[in-house]
C-alpha cells in the first residue's frame, strides 16, 4: 500500500505485483491515465451535470476525484470486493462526503439503478460488454474509454471485426481511425434505442482511447455521418464517403478501406475553449491547445511526414512548421495533430504535400 496525490485528492493504492499492469492486480490503479482523469474533470466543469457514475471504478480515482472538486453526487461502483474496500478507505481519508460505493457486476447496475446524467465508461479492454445498457441510462453526457487499441487500429482487424463491426486500416493515422470505429460502436447502441450520441470531444493518449458523447435528439444526423475513410498505399491519397470506391482518383490504384466508422467531427470547440479555462496542469493545457487547432480542420485521417518522406523518395524529412507554414502559403489549412508528432492535419491533397 501507497499513496498518490492527484490534484486535491489523496489516494490509497495497492502495489501492483509487478511494473506491468495487469487485471490480475488486486485493484488496478493506472497512473498513465491521470491525463485522462484530468481531462474529464475539466470536461465537467465546462457542461452541466449533477449527478456522476462511475461504473468500473477500481482503485476509485476517477470518481474520487470527480466528487472531491465537483459539488455533484458521486456513485462508484466495482465488482470487485476488494476495490470496494479500497474506495471506502479513500472516501475517509478525504473526507468525502458528496460520493457513495455499491459492489455489483456493472451491467446488474445498470439495470437496477435510476439515469444519470453522466455515465462514465473506463475497463480494462473493450467498453462494448457495458454499451447497451449504459446508453439507455444516461441522459446527458457518455464518456467511453477503449485500452483495446490493438484491435481497433488495425494490428488484430479480425478482433475488431467480432467486436467493433467495423473493419479497421493499419496506416499512420490509425488511431484516429479507431477512435472512430469506436465512436460508430457506441452509436449503434445508442441507435438500437433511438438514442442520439454526438461525440463532442475525443483524444488518444498513449495505449488508450477516449470520447465524451452528447445525448442529443438528432438521430438522422448521426446516420448521415457513418461511412468509410478510402486508402490508398500507392500514392497515399484518401478520403472520407458514405460509401467505398475502389479505385483510386489519383494515381488509379487499388483502394483499402476502414469502415464503417464516424465520418463527422470528433471535438466541439466551444466545449474545447470552455475546458481551457479551467485550473489545469502544463501538459494538459499544452494537449488541448493542439486539439484546439487541428479540430478546426474538419477532415478524417491526416498526413505523416515520415511516411510522405519514404514514399516519394524524399532525401531529408522536412521540418514540421515549415511544411505547416507552406502548405498556408498555397491558401489551405494546417496545424499539428496530437495522435502523432509527426503528422499534419490539413484540407490539402497529397499532391500538395509531395511536391518538391
């Protein structure tokens, strides 16, 4: 046992057995998702809720920290006896007085317990297991995390097929790719029950993924941005459709496809400006402030100078700002993307780009 300080809270930990984290551990705790826990915190205060569950709670640092800086009501919840424990020595230890912890299977939960206005959905591995029900419990805002990055981007696409029904694109913007299949998944249940789901602000952070959904009204909108981003390998074109080409409009050869998957925008930049506001630490203000640039571009996938590099035969890979400065100079958009630092989000084609 140890203790960890995240912003005002102070948590009790169990030791992990070894330095890999593992659900074998007696209550996982993740200290690389302190970003993530940092970004829900500031998520939060810029909407309105007043009321939070969190449904796979573990070692309690997510929704510990949501009720020691929020004046919301707090519902943790964990099958695992041991958390359960945990949590309460936690709840103590800082005086908590707005949170309370029930030990369940997270679906026994969902099926017991009244809506929330915030449901949020952080396992180890795939949240598709805890989808159906949590959609038609939640009444204002969803967030969904996906460790299950492997399959989703495209290294296990039979995985991803089984459980995401969508088929992913190994390629270097994949991990924007998977958020998107991940997007569509949620929305198919959200869809089942005539629940609109908008995502309104999405990030990826190492080996995990995340998203917040808005609960809106506009199912129709939801279907008419599904569709499937075309590839291809040869000259590197692609672009997003409601349906699959085949042939590519640019160098005429074959294309790959991932889909389906969510072709509309994936951050609301009023909800991004609200987030900057709040109290939050260097790198997480440093984060938001390159999803704030590239969410002003609204295309899917992105450009990898390393990969435009390798493809045309290029002698030096060029510096990032001076690439961004130029493609600028031609009248098109451009800025960094946060899934890779080597890679631009812009409006440009490829021809754009590989020119000389």
């Amino acid at each position: 046992m140890y203790y960890v300080n995240e912003g005002s809270l102070k948590l009790s930990v169990i030791e992990p057995k070894n330095t890999r984290l593992s659900k074998k551990d007696l209550v996982f705790y993740n200290p690389a998702a302190k970003i993530s826990r940092e970004l829900t915190l500031a998520f939060l205060k810029s909407v309105k809720v007043k009321d939070f569950l969190d449904l796979l709670s573990a070692s309690g640092a997510m929704g510990l920290r949501i009720a020691k800086e929020l004046p919301i009501k707090v519902l943790l919840n964990d099958a695992n006896p041991e958390a359960v424990k945990l949590i309460k020595k936690n709840i103590n230890l800082n005086k908590i007085k707005n949170a309370e912890v029930v030990n369940k299977s997270a679906n026994k939960l969902l099926k017991e317990t009244k809506k929330f206005d915030y449901i949020d959905i952080d396992p180890f591995g795939p949240p598709v297991p805890f989808l159906d029900l949590a959609v038609q419990k939640v009444s204002k805002y969803l967030g969904v995390t996906s460790t299950d990055t492997s399959a989703l981007s495209g290294t296990y696409p039979k995985a991803c097929l089984r459980k995401y029904k969508s088929v992913p694109l190994k390629n270097e913007f994949m991990h924007e790719t998977g958020i998107r299949i991940l997007i569509k998944r949620v929305q198919d249940f959200g869809i089942k029950h005539n629940i609109a789901l908008e995502p309104v602000f999405s990030f990826h952070f190492e080996r995990y993924s995340r998203v917040f959904f808005k609960v809106t009204r506009n199912i129709e909108k939801i279907r008419q941005n599904l569709g499937y981003v075309c590839y291809c390998n040869e000259c590197l074109w692609r672009k997003s459709s409601k349906i699959r080409k085949k042939s590519c409009p640019n160098c005429k050869g074959k294309l790959n496809y991932a889909g389906k998957l969510w072709i509309g925008t994936i951050w609301d930049n009023k909800i991004i400006d609200k987030m900057l506001e709040q109290g939050i630490s260097y790198g997480v203000r440093k984060l938001l402030k390159k999803i704030k640039e590239e969410a002003k571009i609204n295309t899917v996938g992105f450009y990898d100078l390393h990969t435009i590099s390798k493809k045309y035969k290029k002698e030096t890979v060029p510096k990032i700002e001076k690439v961004i400065e130029n493609i600028k100079k031609k009248g098109f958009k451009a800025s960094r993307t946060h899934f890779s630092p080597t890679g631009i989000r812009t409006n440009a084609r490829i021809n754009v780009l590989s020119a000389k």
